[in-house]
C-alpha cells in the first residue's frame, strides 16, 4: 500500500531544495556586547551583512570590568553571541569562568602574535582587536609658558617640582585608572603602596572617569582645567588641535589590548566567529583609530596621517602578566583605595 506525504513534509522538502529551513523565518541575528566606548562609522557593521546576511545588534555593557561582571553573573542566560572589550587587565576572569567559548580568529597572522594572551589566560578564547598604551600625557604649551622642563618618568611624577599637576582616573571606577595602578605596580613591585602615598601627598587629583580627567581637569586644547599632566592614552595626542600639541610620557605606559570573543551558549556559533572575524578585517582595523582612539592591531590596517605622524607607541610598556592580575586585581584595588580616596 503506497503511504501518501503530508502536505508539510512536501513543503519542507521545497524548501531545502530552494535553500532554506523551515525555521529560516529571516538573516541570523547576532547581539554584540561591548563596552560603552565602542563606536564604528555609520555602514561599517551594514558590510558585514551585506556580506554574510547576518544582521549585528549592539548592546553596550558598561567599562571593560563591568562587561565581565555582566558576563559572569549571567553565563546561564547570554546577554548575546560576541563580545567586544574584554581587555588584558580582566581577560582571566572572563576565561576562567566559563563565558566564551574557545575560539581564535584563523585569520591571524605572526604579526599579531604580540597582542595574543597565554593559554589559560583567555589565549584560547580571544582575539586581539586593537591596542592602546595607557600614559600620562602632557601639554607642551603650558610647560613651554611656564618654563618648567616636562617630566618624563613616573619617579619624576612625586617630585615636588610638579606638585598638584596631575589628575588620574580612580582606579575602581575607571579602565585607564586600573590600567595606570598596574604601571605602578608593575614599576615598583611591593613598593607601590609608598610610591601612591607620595603621589597623594604631591597633591594628584583623582577624577571618577576618564572624561572627567581629561576635558575636565586637564589643561590641553580640547580640555577646560589647569592640570597639564593628565592619564590619558598614548593615541589622544593625534587627535587634539593642532595635533602634537600634546604628547605623552613613554616611560610612564602600560599597554591595554582589547579582545572579541564568542559568548558561551550561543545560539549561532558559526556566525559568531564570522563576526570575530570581521571586527580583525581591514574593513573595522581601518575604521577603529578616529572612532576609538585606539591602534589597530591587524598589520595590514592603514593608520590615519595624523597617526602616522603624531601617534607614539611605547617601546618597553610596563606589563603585568594577566594571570597574575587576575589573581590580585580586588586586592590592589582596594589597597589603592584605602590609599587614594578620603
């Protein structure tokens, strides 16, 4: 006895023959979350699906330490399929909670490897995206003006020359902070402690956020106070104006990468590597510098000329392995805490 076809297994079948799924209702839809400061010209996530039909949703998520947090507490219900932000100071904690699943950009090259993180560190998990030297920054007019010389270390920063120059982010509220705490670390191991307890006694101010540090309290171009000597990135003096109006203070760096990764339980694996991928394209690495004032860190991305001419990259950053900030990280902050505020 011939058995007859439903009707709805006929219509799957046509279906698959024409390239869909029943479940196919339109494009995958991914959500990426990233930190507050992601920013990409207008039509750069459009390439992306108008190459793959993949539709891209952003989701901001807070300064890289609360995007972790985020990650952390809901890992049981993704916020999304990728992030974007997760930086070098809290890559551990995002790997060795279980957030991402392990997947690094085949697309990479040597030339990266500086960027790349240490299996058991994130390495597994993240891709490098770009990179930025958190320094201290100074404004050469008011120096020139005052006919002081500029400091040009961190041990320069807690002579008395340069009393009540200097404003910091805090470094419990703000990435650029933390980052600049760790230099300090990093530079006088177990001392920092006593090198932080100078720098409050020379009368540094530490402001809640990095925009209040910088347009707030320092004393550039593009800024209303009257502190020359501010924590900033090494890739701000490029867009000031005139550029080279500023400069930074290389021996005083530590070297911040930001990473993509995809986020475990995702329901699109696949298109969330594709997305990974196409944040280390040219079409993104070209487009970061004058959107987030960051380097790129494909070796292939074209600097803007400003960049190319003004743009200072540390060649000895202070670093701290990210196994061991992880490790540290709540002490230090609250160390420095007890320290820095009232």
């Amino acid at each position: 006895m011939q058995r007859s076809i439903p009707l709805a297994a006929l219509a799957a079948s046509a279906l698959l023959l024409s390239g869909c799924t029943p479940a196919d209702d339109g494009p995958v839809t991914l959500v990426l979350v990233t930190h507050d400061s992601f920013a990409l010209s207008d039509g750069t996530l459009d390439a992306f699906t108008e190459e793959t039909g993949i539709v891209v949703e952003v989701q901001s998520g807070g300064d890289a330490g609360e995007l972790v947090n985020k990650l952390v507490l809901t890992k049981d219900s993704p916020l999304g399929d990728v992030v974007f932000g997760i930086d070098n100071t809290f890559a551990s904690r995002a790997a060795s909670n279980g957030v991402l699943e392990e997947y690094v950009s085949g697309d990479l090259t040597d030339a990266e490897d500086a960027y790349l993180l240490p299996e058991g560190s994130g390495g597994e998990y993240l891709t490098p995206i770009d990179s930025g030297d958190v320094c201290v920054n100074v404004d050469h007019e008011w120096f020139t003006e005052a006919g002081i010389p500029e400091p040009e270390t961190l041990d320069d920063l807690i002579d008395p020359a340069y009393e009540g120059l200097l404003v910091v982010e805090a470094a419990n509220s703000s990435s650029p902070g933390l980052a600049f705490l760790l230099a300090t670390i990093a530079a006088y191991g177990d001392g920092w402690p006593d090198y932080w307890s100078a720098l409050i006694d020379n009368q540094v101010k530490v402001a809640a956020s990095w925009s209040d540090a910088y347009y707030v309290d320092f004393s550039g171009p593009s800024s209303e106070g009257d502190r020359p000597l501010v924590v900033s990135y090494a890739s701000s003096p490029p867009v000031e104006v005139p550029p080279g109006s500023t400069g930074v203070l290389l021996d005083t760096c530590f070297r911040q990468t930001e990473y993509a990764g995809v986020i475990a339980g995702t329901e699109h694996p696949a298109e969330a590597r594709q997305l990974v991928d196409f944040l280390f394209s040219p079409t993104v690495q070209n487009d970061i510098p004058e959107n987030m004032y960051v380097f790129p860190v494909n070796a292939e991305a074209e600097l803007p000329a400003a960049w190319a001419e003004f743009a200072e990259i540390a060649t000895d950053p202070w670093e701290i392995d990210p196994a061991e900030i992880d490790a540290n990280r709540e002490r230090w902050i609250a160390e420095w805490a007890a320290i820095a505020t009232p």
